[in-house]
C-alpha cells in the first residue's frame, strides 16, 4: 500500500499510453474486455480499461486480488468451474465472465501494485506465447509507472530548487555551459531595473548585458558599448571576482561567479548600494577638511599635480593663488574660536560661487588655502583673484549677533615651463607675502 501511494497513480484521468496498452492486450489475446488495475486496502481502481465501463470495484469481487499474489500470469479458464469465483456476482450476473488471466504489476523488491488483466465471457484457455505477451505487456505498464515517479520525483526537486533559491537573500543564477540562462530566481531578473522580461531561461550571459546596454541601464558603458560588453562578458567567463555594475538610478549591483563541474557559471548577486554609499563617504572623509568642506591638503596636492601634469605634456596653462585670512588669530583671540571656524567656512562658500567647477580649492593650512585653477593665464587668474578677495571685503560675517569684518590676502602665479607644482607654491606664497607686506587686502602676481 506504501508503494502504491508512492506512485501517486490512483487519482485523475488515466494517460493514454495505458488505454493503448489495454487495447493492445485485447486485440493480441482476442478478447472483449481488458483492464489496468492498481489494487488498493479495500478496493480494485481500474487505471485503464477497454469495453469495461466502470471505474472501480469492491476488493473482496475482485479477480485481480488474486492475481497480485501470483508472480507469473494468473489464468482461469472457466470460473464457473472454479470454486473461488463460481458465487461471484460479476460471474453469476452480468456481465457473466469466465475467463480471466491477469500478469502481476511488479515493482522493485516483487511488489505487486496491480494487474494488466483481459477477460471474456466465454470459457477459453492461453498459450505460453500468450501468457509471455501479456507479462511483456504489463511490464511495460510498470515501466511507464516508474518513469512517472522519476519524472514526478525530478518535478518535486525541481519545484524545491525553485523554492530554496527563492528564499536566498541574493539573486542567484545557473548558466549552463554555453553560456545560456538555466534557471535564476526573482532576485536576479530583478537586480536591474526594466529586464525582469528579458532575464529568462535560454537566454545567453552576452545578451543579457547587451540588452542592459540598449536599454540605457550601465552608465559606464556609454560611448565604449562594444568593448565595455566584450570586457564584462570576458569578466564573466572567467568566474572568480567579484565584478561590479553601476546602474543609472545611483544604485550598485555586484556579481560573485563560479564554474560547475560540468562548466556551467553559478552566480550571486548583490545590491551593493549601502555599501558603495559608505566606500564615497570614507573616500570623501578622507579626502575633505571637516571644518570647511574643501579639500584637504593631501587631496588637493594629489589633484594639483595630475593637473600640473597634464598642463606640462600637452602645453596647456594653469595658475595657482595661495590665500590668506588677514588678521585672523585676533578674531579667534576677540571673538572665540567659534567665531573663527564661521569665518573660515563663510570664506569657502562665498569662494565656492565665484570659482568654476573644474577649479581646486584645498585648505593647506589653519587659515590658508590654495587655488588651481587649470586651463587659465595670469589675465583671468588676476580677475578672479580680484573677485575672491572682494567677495570677503565687502560683505562681513554675521556670528551671534555681530558683525565680523574679514579681509583676504591673495598671491597668484602662473605655470610656466620646467615648473612643478612646488615650484608654483613656492611663487605664490612669495606673492602672497608682498601683498600682506604691502598692506594686505590685495593680490599681488609673482612672475614664473
């Protein structure tokens, strides 16, 4: 009984390769009624049958009971002359059977789940060749019957799989050997945004990226598409690192790949957004004067001298200005040091609205900073230099209810051959010490 319901077999239609089988048994032995029988605790389930009508009947009436306790063909030839079944209504009422001869549904170990069974109305005997036709037969049932358990068993496993990848907090993805989608879960279709429809089995790795591409969803692949694709497909086809995507809503997905014994990839996927978030802002702490928001001096020393590089290979121009708070102990010594950090933040605000973009600005000093600005000559660095400083002078600070009065002192000198970036400070800061000798709130320019 164990065995039976492991089958699974008594409930629904029945297939059709069991209605041919029942067929072919009548036609081959010649006789009206044919069936497929599975044997349950207290009844007989007809699977399959031909020119029988019903679909079950009692256990105790059933021919078949007796079969399943045979392990070669059970015959009766006439059951009105056998006692076990001469009183039995199916032969003493309609349809009136006589003959009978079922083959065991035989199982692993010899159990017998049921028969393949033919029957007439007519007293009749059976050949060997017969008898052996009819066992082929039936094992050809339990064979269709165990494929159905093997295919019902990888179905379940199957539906586990889907179940247990489903559950993982990843997106995860199996590509087989050429490279198609096998199977992902929903995580992965949905790592990256508007390819939910596309991410689907059979589907290769290359075009998956491809269509990210058409689609607009890998920044970082705008005008270099091909060779982007090419490097991030020749990435996934060497599984091992962990590759990285940016995507254009700001978020980060990561991707963590593996060769299969049978030289499939299995991947992983992560949203790595907090992550790339805390990597910008250390990047950002690191690189940052906390007081004043500007770059700190080994930031801006860093910049300053790839655009110095940069100035000197392809012949460009730049200038650089040292700037100084005039007087600016006393404000600390007068007013508190609150007050001074006000001012020293109130100074790279207001610097910030005239500079250009693309301009540098770092803190060097307590309250020193220093400008780079690349691409310009003394002409436009003297107007800007002229428009920081007037910035501060005439408009003054307002702390706690007073009014602070700042005034700036400005050295400015340009890039010129064989120059480094020290070799510019150097400049401006002798600059810068001609315009506080001459009496501060000024800029004075110090010739390469």
């Amino acid at each position: 009984m164990a065995t039976l319901r492991e089958f699974a077999v008594l409930d629904g239609m029945p297939p059709e390769i069991y209605a041919r089988v029942t067929r072919l048994a009548a036609n081959i032995l010649g006789t009206p009624l044919s069936v497929v029988s599975l044997i349950d605790d207290d009844r007989q389930w007809f699977k399959a049958s031909t020119g029988v009508e019903a679909s079950d009947m009692p256990r105790e009436l059933s021919f078949c009971a007796h079969a399943i306790c045979q392990n070669e063909v059970f015959v009766i030839e006439d059951a009105t002359q056998d006692e076990r079944f001469s009183s039995n209504p199916f032969v003493t009422g309609e349809p009136g059977l006589r003959f009978y001869a079922g083959a065991p549904l035989s199982v692993r170990e010899g159990l017998n789940l049921g028969t393949l069974c033919v029957l007439d109305t007519r007293p009749r005997t059976i050949s060997d060749e017969q008898k052996q036709l009819l066992a082929d037969l039936a094992a050809t049932v339990v064979d269709t019957l165990e494929c159905r358990l093997i295919i019902d068993r990888e179905e379940r496993a199957k539906q586990r799989f889907i179940d247990a990848i489903e559950c993982l907090p990843s997106g995860f993805a199996l590509f087989d050997r050429d490279d198609r989608l096998v199977a992902c879960n929903q995580r992965y279709q949905t790592m990256i945004p508007g390819m939910t429809e596309f991410i689907v089995a059979g589907t290769r790795f290359e075009d998956i990226l491809r269509r990210g591409v058409e689609l607009g969803q890998f920044p970082n692949a705008v005008g270099d598409e091909e060779n982007w694709i090419a490097r991030s497909n020749q990435t996934h086809q060497t599984p091992g690192h962990l590759h990285e995507y940016a995507l254009p809503d700001g978020s980060w997905v990561a991707f963590q790949e593996r060769r299969t014994s049978d030289g499939g990839i299995v991947g992983f996927s992560y949203d790595i957004t907090a992550l790339k978030q805390q990597e910008l802002e250390l990047a950002r702490l690191a690189w940052t004067d906390s007081l004043t928001g500007c770059m700190n001096r080994h930031r801006f020393m860093e910049l300053a001298n790839i655009e110095i590089d940069r100035a000197s290979r392809n012949g460009g121009k730049a200038c650089l200005m040292l700037l100084d708070a005039d007087h600016f102990k006393r404000i600390n010594d007068l007013e508190g040091h609150a007050a001074g950090d006000e001012v020293l933040k109130g100074l790279v605000q207001r610097w910030h609205r005239v500079l250009r973009s693309h301009d540098l600005i770092g803190r060097i000093g307590g309250e020193e900073f220093c400008v780079l600005l690349p691409d310009a000559g003394i002409e436009a660095a003297s107007r800007l230099a002229e428009r920081l400083r007037a910035s501060i002078a005439d408009l003054p600070f307002k702390f706690e209810g007073q009014l602070l009065r700042v005034t700036v002192s400005v050295g400015v000198t340009a890039f010129g051959e064989g120059d480094d970036l020290n070799a510019l400070m150097r400049r401006a800061d002798m600059a810068l010490y001609e315009a506080k000798e001459a009496g501060r709130d000024r800029f004075m320019i110090k010739a390469a």
